[in-house]
C-alpha cells in the first residue's frame, strides 16, 4: 500500500492571553507545514510531521469524529514527529499540529484516514458494554491468535471492541505478553517457537508504526517478562536438568524454571531457580505432553515485579505454587499453595498473581476440585491464604487467564483459553464483556489504559 498523505499550510495563529502583544514579537515564526502519513507497517498509525521554529515545544492534538479525542506528549525537536493514536482503524481521523515559542503558537489542521484491519484478523465482539459503570480504562492492549495461520497478533482495542492498533507476530511463534515501552516510544513482546522450542526465545521491541527497534536474545525464555524501572529486563526462563532414577539408572531431563534478569548493557544474572529450593517430585501435571519434551516439572507461567519491597512473585502452574521471592537474594519469602503455608488452599494452575498489598493477593486459577476457572482473591496472614471474593469459575480454561485490579476497584478477567475479556464489579456484576467471536481465538496478557500519551 503507499502512504496517504494530507498536507495542510494555515497562517500563524497568536495566543496572547488577553495580553498587549510584545513588540519583540512582531515578526511572526514562519507558519508551520504539516504532513501526515499513514504507516505501511503498523496498523492505525499516522504519523505527524512538521519543521518547528526554532526553540518551539510542539505537540498534537486528534480526534475521529465519533467521541475520541486526545493531545500527545510534548517534544522540543525542530523535526517534530509524533504518532497519533487510538483512532479506530479504517476511521477518519482529524488532527491539529501546534508549536508554541515564547507565548506565540503556530498551528496546522487536517485529517486523514488510517488503515482497515485485515481480513485475517480475528474479530473481537463486546456484547456487554456499562460505561457508567466501568473504569475509565478506555483500551486494552493484548495478543491474541489466528488458530488457523498460526500466527500471534497484537492489537490494542477501545470499549466497543473495535482495534485502534495492530501489529502481526512470527508464523508459528508463541508470544503471551505484550506491554508499552517504559520510554513510552513502543511495545515489547516476548517470542518463543514452536519448532525450535525455547532455546530461541527473543523479546522484541517495535514502534507504534511497526517498525523494528531491538531484538532481546532472552534464551530459555517463556511465558511472561517484566521491566524493571533501572531498566533491567526479567523474564521466566526454563532450566532443564538430567535426574537419574536410583533403582532403574534411566536419565530423563525435568524442566524446573528460573528467574533471569537482563541488564541494559546485555549481562544476565540468574535470580533464583527452582533446583536451588525445591526438590523434584511428580505431580498432576508431569506426565502430560510438554512443548519443552522431557517431565514438565514446575511450569513457570507468570512473573510480577513488586517495586515497592524489590520482591517478585512466582506462579508455578504444575505443582500449583505461588512464590514471593527476594530480589537481591533470590529466597523464597513466602510459598502459598499446596507445598506451602498450611492454611492455603488447594489450587490447580494458578496464574497471573498480583499482591495487592502485604494482605491481599489476587490471581486466576483453576480450582481443584470443580475444574472451573475464574479470579479469586485471597487475604493473606501467617497461617496463609484464605478466600476473600471470586468471579466466574462456570467454565474450564486450558491455559493462561488473567485477573486485574482496576483502579475504580472492579476487576478484570482474561479467560486466554476461552477467548472471553470482562470487567467485574465488586458485587459481581459484569459490566463489559467481549470476545475473539465464533472462532474463540484465545488471548494472551492483555493491559487496560487510559491514553497512549500518559
């Protein structure tokens, strides 16, 4: 496809507040040339451009006609470019482009039109939709598959199911998580293979328009990552080792899982293993089939970082264990599960564990005795855990699934397996729901915002 591009020359507008004009600036800035061109590689995206007058800070502000409008960050380059967000894809979008220097503002206008979402695509549907009610998230960024390709496909969509953002991953990779760049100038996603296993794991950091920025070598690499604000990157890695049977001496390899951390200067460090606290012993899970090969001991699927105590949390599906581990040590602080405290419950699969806070933890799991799935909250005191509130367990989840607390105390559900995205209120009442439509592509992580600018 080549670029669109709209272009648009208007005379210099004069912001004087109300106040006499300084007759040091009666000789105005030239007016400033705007040019706004559609990404070839990067779904949705237009990006901004323009040449400011020297010593200008500029932004932009946009909007799609139909209820969405944002502004975007500042920058004070004379070559200003700035990518306009959030706008459905296949939409009209109208944009205005500022530079202001010393109380004077120069601006331009215009409007352009982003790219449709491809027909491969999987549709996502919201057939619940409260706004009253709802948090004031307005989009989720998330992945999720085309079963058929089979392919990833990063997207990030608004309240009423529609894709502001797209981006395709690798043929025949895995690649669960996606989140924004701390720098706020992309996203990172993991990556790992399904024909060359996980040796070849990769985390890859592209901007809004598609275009490549770094890849992350992230050997062993699996599942979930996290970005640390000195800029370090960790990530669940698996750790294979040989166990040999005493009576029969038959060797077979049992993949535990590590913490691995990555500096930004490229050297890693290996925070805690499982070999190092745990012993290996079967379980539910260890002798199911296993895209690893060999006993799929511990099956690490979700790492949090806490900054607040420099802790991360743990989620070990297999042997249905959740971790609290020191940072600086790589100790075990606290195990909740059935290897753990003596008041935790039995639980199957948990994933994406969240501490609240130092009494509440809240993940998705599978339950143990109903097979069900959904999210569940605990509080937390010596003797362990015990149930505070749940949601959903009426079906059962293969993998993954995800429980997040929104910032107006709902919570939102990810059932991955199920392709199915709600939001709960605290009573219970669901107040958005989506999902992946007929085909029931499954999701991976998915992340609620407010604007791509902040």
């Amino acid at each position: 496809m080549s670029d669109r591009r709209a272009t648009a020359l208007l005379s210099l507008v004069w912001i004087s507040g109300g106040c006499q004009a300084n007759p040091a600036h009666e000789t105005a800035p030239e007016p400033i040339t705007c040019t706004a061109t559609v990404s070839e590689t990067g779904g949705a995206v237009v990006t901004l451009s323009w040449s400011a007058p020297e010593g200008s800070t500029s932004w932009a502000h946009l909007h799609d006609g139909a209820g969405y409008e944002d502004t975007t960050w500042t920058v004070q380059d004379r070559d200003v470019s700035l990518p306009l967000l959030g706008a459905p894809a296949g939409s009209r979008v109208g944009w205005t482009g500022y530079s202001e220097v010393d109380g004077r503002v120069s601006i331009c206008t215009g409007e352009t039109v982003t790219n449709e979402v491809p027909e491969d695509f999987p549709v996502f549907t919201v057939d619940i939709d409260q706004p009253a009610q709802e948090s004031n998230a307005r989009f989720l960024l998330g992945a999720y598959y085309n079963l058929l390709a089979p392919m990833p496909y990063f997207v990030v969509l608004n309240r009423r199911g529609e894709v502001v953002w797209y981006a395709r991953g690798e043929p025949r990779t895995l690649s669960p998580d996606i989140q924004f760049s701390r720098d706020g100038n992309g996203v990172l996603y993991n990556q790992f293979s399904w024909t060359e296993g996980l040796s070849a794991s990769k985390i890859q950091r592209i901007a809004y328009d598609g275009t490549p920025l770094e890849t992350i070598d992230t050997p062993n690499g699996h599942h979930m990552f996290a970005q640390l604000p000195d800029g370090v990157i960790s990530y669940n890695a698996g750790d294979a080792r040989d166990i040999t049977d005493p009576e029969t001496g038959a060797t077979e390899v049992w993949h535990g899982d590590a913490i691995v951390e990555r500096a930004p200067d490229g050297t890693t460090r290996t925070v805690y293993s499982t070999w190092d606290w745990m012993t290996p012993a079967p379980n539910a899970h260890t002798d199911e089939v296993s895209i690893y090969g060999g006993v799929d001991w511990t099956h690490g699927n979700a790492l949090k970082y806490n900054e607040t105590d420099q802790s991360y949390v743990l989620s070990l599906a297999n042997p249905g264990d959740v971790l609290k581990i020191d940072r600086a040590t790589g100790a075990p602080i606290v195990l909740w599960g059935m290897d753990g405290l003596p008041a935790t419950p039995a639980f199957d699969y948990p994933h994406d564990p969240t501490l609240l806070d130092s009494t509440h933890l809240l993940m998705f799991m599978t339950d143990a005795e109903s097979t069900y799935s959904g999210a569940i909250e605990y509080t937390i005191d010596e003797q362990g855990l015990h149930e505070r509130w749940r949601s959903g367990f009426t079906a059962h989840s293969d993998y993954l699934g995800q429980a997040t607390r929104l910032e107006n105390g709902d919570t939102f559900v990810n059932y991955a397996a199920l392709g199915t995205l709600e939001e709960v209120a605290p009573d219970g009442t669901v107040v958005w729901h989506g999902t992946t439509g007929e085909d029931g592509s499954p999701t991976g992580q998915f992340r609620l915002f407010q604007s791509f600018y902040r």
